[in-house]
C-alpha cells in the first residue's frame, strides 16, 4: 500500500524516535533570543514539545493539516497553524525563526527557497535569529546503486512489532532532487508499504548564496549541534542568520 508519512503522526514519530541530538541546539537558540519562536513546517511537534516544556511562546506552521490538528490537541499551550512555507502571513513578527531537520529541502527550486526566506523576514523581528538545517548532500549517498534497497532504519511499529525501513534513490543531477522510495518490511512477508518523496539537495555554495542574495546576514555556519565551524567535512550546514 502506498503511505503518506506526513498523514500519519504515529509513523512520522516512529521514524524519527532517533533524532534528539538537536534538541539542545534549539534549546540554547531559544535562551539566546528569549521571546517569541516561530518554527516552519513543524512536523508533529518534535521540537515543540521541549520548548514548550520551557513555556516559550511557541508557534509552528506546517502544510500537514493532521500534523496541525494533532499538535494542537497533544500541545494545547502551544499555536499550531496550517499553512505553506513558501508563502504565509501570520501578522506578527517573532525573535527565532527556525526550520529543523532537513524540511527546507522540501522546497524544489530557488525561486520556492527565495519565495519562504522572504516570507520569513516579514516575520523576523529586528533582532530576531533565523536558524536553517540542512544536511551536506552525500555523493556516496546519491550514486550508489539505483536498483537495490539499501537499508535505511529499524523502527518500532506503531502497529505493533519491529519493521525495517528499505530505501532505494534515483538522484536527478540537472533538477537536484533525490527521488526516494521506501519500502516498510515488518517481516512477515506481507505486503509492504511504499513512501515515496522527493528532496532537494542544496549544496552549501547555493544556500550561502541564497541567503545572501534573500537578504540575510550569515551570522555563524555550524557543522554540527555542538558549534563546531562549518568545514569540509562537515556533515551539517547549520545557519545562524539575521
Ligand atoms: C522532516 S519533517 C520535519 C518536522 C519537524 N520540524 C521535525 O523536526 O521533526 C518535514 C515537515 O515539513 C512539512 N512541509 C513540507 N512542505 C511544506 C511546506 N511547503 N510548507 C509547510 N510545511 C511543509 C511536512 O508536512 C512535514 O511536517
């Protein structure tokens, strides 16, 4: 069967069980800046959760319709807004504007990454920090071998029992988008379900330039959460801009 992981909070949550390393880095962004945080396509709550555990005046704005409703019921303290990135208008302006975990690398051509940075300074205060994390496109990642799953992740099913999660990618060199297909193997060789998505890789030579020419000042680049500069053999390009 075919799923959508952004209709599905269980899944999407299964999914990323692992990924808390950043958590901090948000934590400590949000002591720096001390007012209103704003985060773009905030998924089902991930980093809202312990922000609001701090009783930060959060907000986050994802396209997902059910991600929003189901933040707005397990978050009740927090604003949750069903809205597009590439283009919004929330008649306010925050301290921290922030998009984790690679959801920029939703947005398909320059003029959908130029189109949001400029919605976000409409928002950004003057003081205000944007911070923006991608990961460093991985050639050994995009070329590997088109015709064989790879495997990607063990999870724990929200409907019970481990699954295996497959991958096999097909990189577009001229548009830059990986196409991904994932394949749910839970081991009992029934059906498997399928997610296909697609990402833009943004290599760091593009997203300084696109920051810059958007108007942003980057401030610090990070090539980890522990702040360590960006380099070559960074893994992240953390952006820390105003
Ligand atoms: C990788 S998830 C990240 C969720 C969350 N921020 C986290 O760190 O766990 C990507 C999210 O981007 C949202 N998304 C994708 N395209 C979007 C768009 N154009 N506008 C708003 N949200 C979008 C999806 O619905 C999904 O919730």
């Amino acid at each position: 069967m075919k799923i959508q992981m952004y209709k599905n909070p269980a899944l999407y949550d299964a999914c990323t069980a692992h990924k808390i390393n950043d958590i901090p880095f948000y934590r400590h962004w949000a002591i720096k800046t001390n007012g209103t945080i704003l985060e773009l396509a905030c998924g089902t709550g991930r980093v809202a959760e312990p922000l609001l555990d701090k009783k930060y005046d959060y907000t986050g704005l994802d396209l997902s319709p059910v991600f929003i409703d189901h933040c707005q019921s397990k978050y009740p303290e927090g604003e949750f807004i069903m809205g597009d990135i590439r283009d919004f208008n929330l008649g306010q302006k925050f301290d921290l504007i922030f998009i984790p975990f690679n959801s920029f690398l939703h947005l398909y051509t320059e003029e959908e990454m130029t189109q949001c940075l400029k919605s976000i300074q409409n928002h950004l205060s003057e003081n205000g920090k944007f911070l923006l994390d991608n990961f460093v496109p991985d050639p050994e990642f995009l070329y590997r071998n088109q015709d064989k799953k790879h495997k990607e992740m063990m999870i724990n099913h929200p409907e019970g029992g481990k699954c295996t999660i497959w991958q096999k990618n097909q990189y577009d060199e001229d548009s830059e988008i990986n196409h991904i297909h994932w394949y749910f193997d839970r081991g009992d060789n029934g059906e498997q379900d399928e997610y296909k998505f697609d990402m833009r890789m943004i290599y760091p030579d593009t997203m300084d330039r696109v920051l810059s020419e958007s108007g942003f000042t980057i401030e610090e680049k990070w090539g980890d959460y522990d702040g360590e500069p960006f380099d070559e053999n960074s893994l992240l390009q953390l952006y820390i801009c105003s």
